[in-house]
C-alpha cells in the first residue's frame, strides 16, 4: 500500500514516534534531557514552538507549531541525533524508531485544547503516574509553576491561554481521555472532511484577508478564515487594531455554524 503523503505546509502538527518493536527509548532521566535539548535546538534551526510534550518509556508526543514548511526535516533532525546519542550511549546498533514518524494536521485550532489533554494525560493512561503532577517528563509540571519551561516551550498556548496557574490546574483536571488517539481522530473526521492535495493550500497575509472588508458580518467572517489560516487571535486583534475578546467572540460564533477540520496523515 502506498503511503499517504505528508502535510508538510506551516502550521499546528502533533507529532509521535515509538522504539523499535516496542522498546524503549529512554532509560534513564538524562536520555529525557537530552532528547529535549535536540527538540530545542531543531527548534531553533527550524523555526517552529512546542506547545506540549510527553515523553513515556517507549514513544513520544509532542504538538508543534512550524512558520515555515519544514516539518519533515525539523523531525528527521530530532529522530536521527537522538537516535545517535541513544545507540553510543547503550552500545547499541540498527534502527531505534518503529518507523517513519506519525503524524497530524491540525487545520482547525479548537481541537488543540482536545489534542493537548491527550498529550498531557498520556502518563496517566499508561499507568506511569496517579497524578500529572508526578510525572517529570511531560510540560505538564511547567504548565503549573512546577518546573522551568524549556525554552522552545515558553512561547505555548497554555501559557497564554492559562496565564494564571489555578485556570491551567482546572484546565488539566478533565476526566482522562481513556480513548486511544485512533479513535479521537476517526470520532473528529465524522465531522470533517479529508482534504486532498493540502500541500497547495495558499496562506494569505492579514493584509491580504482584510484589504476588502467592507462590514462587520464580512469582518467576523475574515477573522473566522484568518484564524484557520493559522493566524493567532492576538496577531489578529493586533492588525485590526480591536481586543482578543471582540475576535474570540467573532470565532466561536462562526465555529458553531462551521464543520471545524483536521487533516489525518
């Protein structure tokens, strides 16, 4: 069967990897540290913002956020030095991951808050922890004042969204997501639909957005396409010179009359 062709373009990707045949990839705290280092340096060299993490025995999650079409080699760069680091360390040889990485389009950004809970909530669901904050090697902990953030993980959307540390603790205190990834994505593309050749997908300049607007219907309407084109709601406040919550209210008003989407790969 040939393979689905990857979502390469600038945006929202939750990204997962697994050890070889099921083993693990980390053994002990400094293989954490250090996998994290090479996340941050990728980070750097390919310009693109962690907004969540969890790093278990034998796979990894992490949602990123990319400015420019190089997921590809932003994840090569991450798997293929840990994977140097891991087999000198262990005297180990051959391949360390299962295979090519897995990995998700988020089109639409109201299914982050959904994707981050998994991510986060990963621990308990595998039983290495009864409480998220037990476990060191998630964002969790940095989320709620725990730990220092790492610096490619300072820029997420928790932050912003939870700026105070008791809204991110009631935040995280949902009812663990005891589905498995399969299936909140096949649950999330009842309402969707699967959008071929997304690698062309066009992404405009804000300027580009709002150069026609002529009312404030047109107006909510370009904040709601502005925003699926990736667009913050505070880049968007910004440029159009009005508060987040006059955008805020203009996309949820427009999120419940419109399929939101996501791009499975």
């Amino acid at each position: 069967m040939p393979r689905k062709p990857r979502v390469g373009i600038a945006g929202y990707h939750l990204v997962i990897n697994r050890g070889v045949a099921g083993r693990k990839i980390f053994y002990e705290d400094n293989d954490y540290k250090k996998f994290l280092e090479i996340v941050c340096t990728s980070a750097k060299l390919y310009d693109f913002i962690v907004h969540s993490y969890s790093l278990l025995h034998d796979r990894y999650y992490i949602l990123i956020e990319t400015k420019e079409n190089n997921i590809s080699l932003a994840i090569r760069y991450i798997n293929s030095n840990y994977a140097v680091f891991f087999n000198k360390k262990y005297n180990r040889v051959g391949h360390l991951w299962q295979g090519r990485y897995q990995s998700w389009y988020i089109l639409n950004q109201s299914y982050l808050d959904m994707l981050i809970l998994h991510i986060e909530q990963s621990p308990i669901k595998y039983h290495l922890c009864e409480k998220l904050e037990d476990f060191k090697h998630s964002s969790y902990r940095s989320f709620v004042n725990l730990d220092k953030p790492i610096e490619c993980l300072k820029h997420s959307i928790v932050f912003e969204k939870y700026s105070k540390i008791n809204d991110a603790k009631i935040f995280f205190s949902a009812p663990v997501i005891n589905k498995s990834l399969k299936n909140i994505i096949e649950e999330l593309q009842k309402v969707v639909s699967y959008k071929k050749n997304i690698n062309n997908k066009k992404h405009k300049t804000l300027k580009e957005h709002f150069e026609t607007v002529l009312g404030k219907k047109e107006r909510n309407q370009k904040i709601y396409e502005a925003y699926l084109d990736g667009y913050t709601q505070n880049q968007i406040a910004d440029f159009l010179n009005i508060s987040q919550a006059t955008v805020s209210n203009s996309i949820k008003k427009l999120l419940k009359t419109n399929k939101p989407e996501i791009i499975c790969i």
